[in-house]
C-alpha cells in the first residue's frame, strides 16, 4: 500500500463491509421550464430596504453609463458621426455599462465590508457554536483527481468536526464520476486508508457511477435520489476544497433556524498558490473578492446565486426544484447544462426558496489553476455552459434578479469579442483618416465641409475616466484592507500590499489581451458547433514544456505583431495607444510561460509580495490538510490490476463494490473487454495493451474481468 502506515489496524473486508448505507430515497423530478412551479412565499429572510439597494446600483450605472456614452458622443461627434464611428459608440456604451455595474455594486460593497461586515442569517463568528439537531451530508464529487488530495481534505475536515463535538451530525460521501480505471482503483485504495486513518467506517462512504451521465449535476442528483432522504442538509465540496468545522456547524445550524433558506453559499479564500499565476489569482481573491463577494451579497438579498461548491444546500428544496432539463438542439447549446449552479440557484428561488451569499463567513477555502493554460481550459467549458443560459432566460417564473445572474454570466464571455470589435473598429477609423481620401462636401449640396475629426483632450478624460471605473473596485479593496490590521498584516503591510496590488494589476492588464482572443475563439468555436468536452482539471504545477507554449501562444503572438505593425502604418499615436494590447499579445509565450512557473511564484513570495494572510499564518485546518497530502501518496498511475493482485484486501473491497451483476447484453464494451482477456496469451501487459480505456474500466465493473485481469497480473 502506497499510504503511510496509520495508527489504526485496517479493518477486514467481511460479508458485512458496506461502502455505502441503505438507501433513502428522494424523488427529484425534472422541471419544466415552461411552467412556473407554486412559490412557499417571500423569504423571511429578505433583508429589508433590499430594493433601495438594488436602486442605488442600478441607478448609478445607468447616470454612469449616460455620463460616459454623451461624453464619448461629443468626442465622436465632431463633424458628425460616420457608420464606424457609431458602431464604436455602440460598443463603448455596452462596454462602459458592464464596467460601471461592477463598480456600482463594489461601492456598495465597500460600504457593507466596512460597516456590515457580510453577516447574515444570524451567523456571527464571535457567537459560541450553536448546537445542531439533524445530520448534514458532505459531498465531494471527483472525476479523475487525484486521491490523495481529496481525501487529505476529508481528513482534515473530519478531525475538525470531531474536535469542535459535532461529528455526529456529519456524513461524508465521495462521489466518484472518475473515468480513468487506475484512478479509480486508487480511489478505492484511498477510501479504505481514510476510513483505516480515522475511524469513520460508519459514517464515510464511496460511490463510483459507471456511467457519467449529466457530468457532475448528474453526480449530484444520482446521491440526492439514492441517499437524499436521510439529510437535511448537504455540503457541495469541491476536489480542492477545505472547509473548518465552524463554518459548517454554523451553515448547517442557520438552515434548521431559517426553513425558508434554501441555501447558502460561502465565499471561498484561494490557497495554496505556488506559481505566479496562482499566486496573482490568491492575492486578487483575497484582497479584492471580499469586497466583491460583500457587495453582491448587498443587493442581491436573498436572491443570491450559487457557484457550485463550498455551499450548503436544504435538500428538500434541491430535490423538489433543482432537477435540470435537457436543453432542446445540438451541442454546444442543447443537451445537459454544463453550468448547472446558476440554473439550480434560479430555479429554487422561482419556488421560493432563499439563496443567500455570507461573504462574512470564513473558513472556507479553495484552490485555483495553476497557470494560464489551465484557466483557458477551464474558461473554455465554462463559456459553454454560460451561453447554453440563453435558453434558460426565457423559463417561466424566475426572478428577474436571478435572470440577471445569467445575463451577467453571459456576458462575461460575450464582452471579450465586444472589445475586440471595438479595438478593431477603433482602428479601422484610425486607418480610413490615414488612407482614404475624404470626400469634404458628399454627394448633395452643402455650404460647409464635413471634416472628419473627433475631440482629443475629451477622448482624453474619457479614456481616464473609464481607466478610473475599471480601477476603482481594486484600490476601494486597499482602503478596505488598511481598516483591518490582522489582514494588512497577513498580506506584508500596507507598503507591500500596494506594490502587490501595482504588480497584479500590471501582469493581469498584460494577461487581459490574451485571454481577450482566448474567450473569443472560444465564443467563435461555440457559435459554429464545437462541444468543450470534459477533462479533468490539473491543479499541480502548471508548468508544461516549452513546445508546448509556443504552440499554443504562437497565434496570439502573430496577432499582436500584425496589430502592432498595423497601428504603427497610421501613426505612431495609434501606436502607442495600443501598445498595452499589442504588448500584451506580443508577449503571450514568454507570459504564459513565466507566470506558470513555480520557481517565479516563489521569487515574488521571498520578495514578500503578492502575500495573503492564509499563506502568512495558515489556518489550523489548512496547516493539517497540508501535513496530511504529504504523509500520504496514493500513486496513480499504477495500473489498476497490479494494485488488486498485490492487496487482497483492496481486492475483496473492490468485489464488494461491484453493482450486482446481471445481464449486460447491450454493454459492447464489456464483451469486447472480456473477449480480448480470453484471447491474451502474451502476459499482463499484453493483455493491457489490446483494451482501450472503456473496455479496462469495463471489465474492472465485471467479477468475471476482475479474476481474469487478477490472474493475469498473479506471477
């Protein structure tokens, strides 16, 4: 066995070993978008006043985005506006609203952080820890991660639930979606190891679905349907996440208070950062998103949204509201819902279930991908799966706050081609001026010339301005941070915070380009057909060869060079107004290549910069799951029948896993599996080779495969 020896002695694989409980089941029927659900009624835990709220952001981002589009106007306006001059004021506009939404509703977080505090829902971390009446079940679903790691984040969150004396209300469940047959295997392997390590062989279960249908939603509901019935409430965790002990006793504990709650999501803290690119995203979701997270928390009451994991969920509620539809047509937009969250959040809310975000709660942690490669892998489904929320605007009995949720998921990704077309027209005019011959009186009668001119020291406020509302959630989030001393602390004082901030606004503003042409490909790929599939998330190192950065950043490259020589053709002023753009793409290899490398992650930590306080003095529960990925190391990628035939107790479990066999005429995998088995005589790895991936986890959920592969890999 690959994990270190335990204090435990592993308990035997007997007729009585149960990986799972009897089952509970919940009936959770698939909603009809069609047709709005009956409501429970408003929430009792709206806050009050919660529409002079909304007022305040939507006000000053429509005076905003007024100010800002006449502004732009005067500048474009000179001679009177041309087609391609009023496409780029078209886009601004949009442009601008975005921006100055975001800066509204980080105003009024700024306002909460310092004076509110993010409490709700009677939560309050100076309050001793309430006492608990029902059991909550916490569940982790994976889907080829690596074992090790997330039952380290079980462990840990286990050992704290028994410290603070509420265990037993807490069951834990991984929920394995894995595909991989030699991850699974050490899944396996892991599981029993954290059951031996802890004690828990009553209350930690594993269940593995053969078939991935619906991805993780599926995941989900699959547990709810089976083993729904005996929780009130259920943790989602995530392959990376850690949560303390207190902030689950005190989620779980507002649920049984507020029975109108439907759920409540945290805001998780980046940990963990090693490369550069983590270590920017850690800073920035330490500093900044908790004046993010406090000011949507502000104003969306409790029509909040939910983001898929560290959250707490009724699961009456879940089961009743949340079983998702498969959407009419073809992929990338029919099919199952990819960014199922959003739509789980609205569609409990259209019954009228609360959803609250407590951006105050701490305790809740996360990880992040490690360079810019695995965000645009990730970004990639995501835009998928916010764009299928087209077909979900228009369902029956959603609120509108809740239709603003996937509107604003919408356009995170569809501002990317806005900019680029906006860049692009801006210049096309540039080079229309320089070119093209004006024509000074047109084809009618006129006693005055049409000069084509636009104002340049009002271009010049405007560009500030809007630089300004950009900017302003970010250094709001400095003078947050100078009014709490522990985190100031924690993050280098305030000298190191703001050379920090100037850093990770320099290296982003450089990144922004590139991830501007990345999503825009991406919407590009969607709109003509192109599924994003589903792969597994690396969360290691995120430096990969060099090859293969140049492959995959030599087009963005090419692009900055082609704009920047065009730019510089017109003006050398266009030039440099462009130059954060074009310096941006110009260097996407050496970018992408320095920011996912550890060793530059670790420069700028022995600088102090980029600190967090979580990475300054970690938290107890941090610090354990820590300790523990170290102590253990379940090797993956050794193969799964080798694993079996070296630890019969490995192997008894994993025969007492197996569903109850039964007929399985259609499976053409198994057959073919098998066949190939009888047919080996060549070895182990004879045998291994001639099976694909399916075939191997196939005969892997057989009795008749398992003896085979076993014997074979038996000397």
């Amino acid at each position: 066995m690959d994990a270190v020896a335990t204090e435990r002695p592993p308990a035997a694989i007997g007729p009585d070993f149960r990986a799972l409980p009897p089952e509970t089941p919940l009936a959770m029927p698939v909603q009809d978008l069609h047709t709005a659900p009956a409501k429970h009624g408003r929430p009792a835990s709206q806050p009050r006043l919660v529409f002079l709220r909304r007022a305040f952001v939507l006000l000053t981002t429509i005076i905003l985005t007024a100010f800002a589009a006449n502004e732009m106007f005067l500048v474009m306006n000179v001679a009177g506006l041309t087609f391609l001059e009023g496409l780029v004021l078209v886009l601004f506009v949009a442009l601008f609203a975005w921006i100055a939404f975001s800066a509204a509703s980080a105003v009024g977080g700024f306002f909460s952080y310092l004076f509110d505090r993010g409490w709700k829902l009677g939560i309050h971390p100076r309050d001793p820890l309430p006492p608990l009446a029902r059991k909550t079940a916490l569940l982790l679903p994976a889907y080829n991660e690596d074992p090790s790691r997330t039952t380290a984040g079980l462990q840990t969150i286990y050992e704290d639930l028994a410290h603070a004396g509420a265990l037993a209300h807490f069951d834990f469940y991984i929920l394995s979606d894995t595909t991989n047959p030699n991850i699974w295997i050490a899944e396996e392997e892991a599981f029993l190891s954290l059951r031996d390590r802890t004690g828990g062989h009553d209350r930690i279960f594993y269940r593995r679905r053969a078939k991935n249908v619906e991805r993780k939603a599926g995941n989900i509901s699959d547990w709810v349907r089976r083993f729904g019935g005996a929780y009130d409430t259920m943790v989602i965790l995530d392959a990376d996440s850690i949560m303390s002990a207190d902030a689950l006793i005190r989620m779980s504990a507002a649920m049984e208070q507020h029975p109108d709650v439907g759920l409540i999501q945290t805001l998780p803290v980046i940990v963990n950062g090693t490369t550069l690119f983590a270590r920017l995203q850690q800073f920035a979701g330490r500093v900044y998103g908790p004046l993010i997270a406090h000011g949507i928390a502000w104003w969306h009451g409790s029509e909040g949204n939910y983001w898929g994991h560290n959250a707490a969920i009724r699961t009456k509620a879940f089961a009743e509201q949340a079983g998702l539809p498969e959407l009419k047509g073809r992929k990338p937009f029919g099919g199952h819902i990819l960014s199922h969250d959003f739509v789980e959040a609205a569609l409990m809310r259209r019954a009228g279930w609360a959803v609250h975000m407590v951006p105050g709660l701490q305790g809740s942690y996360e990880e992040s991908p490690p360079s810019l490669t695995e965000v645009a892998a990730r970004d990639r489904r995501w835009c998928q799966g916010n764009l299928q929320h087209a077909a979900v605007l228009p369902a029956r009995g959603l609120h509108w706050v809740s239709r603003l949720h996937m509107l604003q998921g919408i356009g995170s990704y569809i501002t990317a081609p806005l900019w680029l077309g906006f860049l692009a027209i801006g210049m096309a005019i540039a080079l229309q001026a320089r070119f093209i011959t004006p024509d000074y009186f047109g084809d009618g009668l006129s006693l005055f010339p049409n000069w084509p001119a636009q104002d340049p020291v009002r271009a010049a406020w405007v560009f500030t301005g809007t630089m300004g509302i950009l900017l302003l959630p970010k250094f709001l989030s400095y003078i947050a941070l100078l009014t709490r001393p522990e985190d100031l602390r924690g993050t280098g004082g305030a000298f190191r915070a703001f050379i920090s901030l100037i850093a990770e606004t320099l290296i982003a503003g450089l990144i922004a380009p590139v991830m501007m042409l990345i999503q825009s490909l991406a919407v590009f790929d969607i709109l003509i057909g192109r599924d994003s599939g589903w792969a597994a998330q690396r969360r290691d190192d995120g430096s990969i060869p060099l090859s293969d950065v140049i492959r995959r950043y030599i087009p963005h490259t090419l692009f900055g060079i082609g704009t920047g020589i065009a730019a510089y053709a017109v003006s050398v002023s266009l030039f440099l107004w462009m130059t954060p753009v074009v310096l941006g793409m110009v260097l996407a290899i050496p970018l992408a290549a320095w920011t996912g490398a550890r060793s530059a992650g670790q420069s700028f930590r022995r600088s102090k910069l980029l600190l967090t306080p979580e990475e300054t003095a970690p938290p107890p529960v941090l610090a354990r799951a820590n300790t523990i990925v170290r102590e253990i190391a379940f090797d993956s990628n050794l193969d799964a029948a080798r694993r079996l035939a070296s630890d019969p107790r490995l192997l008894a479990a994993h025969r007492a896993m197996l569903p109850p066999q039964r007929q399985r005429k259609s499976d053409t995998d198994l057959a073919l599996g098998l066949a190939k088995l009888e047919e080996s005589e060549g070895g182990l790895d004879a045998a291994l080779a001639e099976l694909s991936v399916k075939e191997l986890s196939a005969v892997l959920s057989d009795t008749r495969g398992v003896d085979r592969l076993v014997a074979l890999a038996t000397p």
